[in-house]
C-alpha cells in the first residue's frame, strides 16, 4: 500500500460521526489537491477491508454522489443517523457538517 492510500484511509477513518468530508478535501489532507479521483478508487477498493465510514464522503457541492438508487439511499439513511440532514436534492450544509482534520496526517 502506497503511503498516499495509508494517509486517505487514516483520514476518512477520522472522520467523526455527524460530519462529511469531501472528495477534493480528503485528496488534499493527504497531499495530493488533484487526487479526488483516487479518493475514489481507494473508497470504492478498501471500504469493507478497512472499515471506512464510506457514507461521510460526498462530492464537492455537498452531493450524494453515488448513482446507484439503493446505495444513494443507504448513505441518505446513515447520514441521517449521525444527524447530518440532507436536502430534497440531497445535498449536505457543508457549512454545517464539513469536518476539517488539520493539517497532522502528512
């Protein structure tokens, strides 16, 4: 495993229950400000292996970004019950539940 998987695993595993994260965001955390794309990857490869609170990850607009109906209700449910609400359109208030780990993971 690369150190750059290690850092993103390390931060989506951060994330705190009731908060989201983005994409981009996590990318950056981990050092890499154009790697949301293998954000993605590790999400969508690690997730049951390592545990990762998968549902704490939305896109940059605060979206579900999974086009899956069953999976983008799964994460609409889990979120839910962290307390975080999602629109109609499901968006999450970023402004109200993004988390900012700081800048210890590099």
């Amino acid at each position: 495993m690369t150190p750059y998987t290690e850092r993103v695993i390390r931060i989506i595993k951060s994330i705190p229950e009731g908060s989201v994260m983005t994409y981009g965001q996590i990318a950056a955390a981990a050092g890499s400000p154009r790697g949301a794309r293998q954000v993605v990857r590790i999400l969508h490869a690690m997730s049951r292996t390592h545990q990762l609170p998968w549902h704490r990850v939305v896109n940059a607009s605060g979206e579900i970004a999974l086009r899956d109906e069953e999976s983008r209700e799964k994460q609409i449910l889990y979120l839910a019950g962290e307390g975080v609400e999602a629109g109609a359109d499901g968006r999450i208030d970023m402004e109200r539940y993004r988390h900012d780990p700081g800048e210890f993971f590099l």
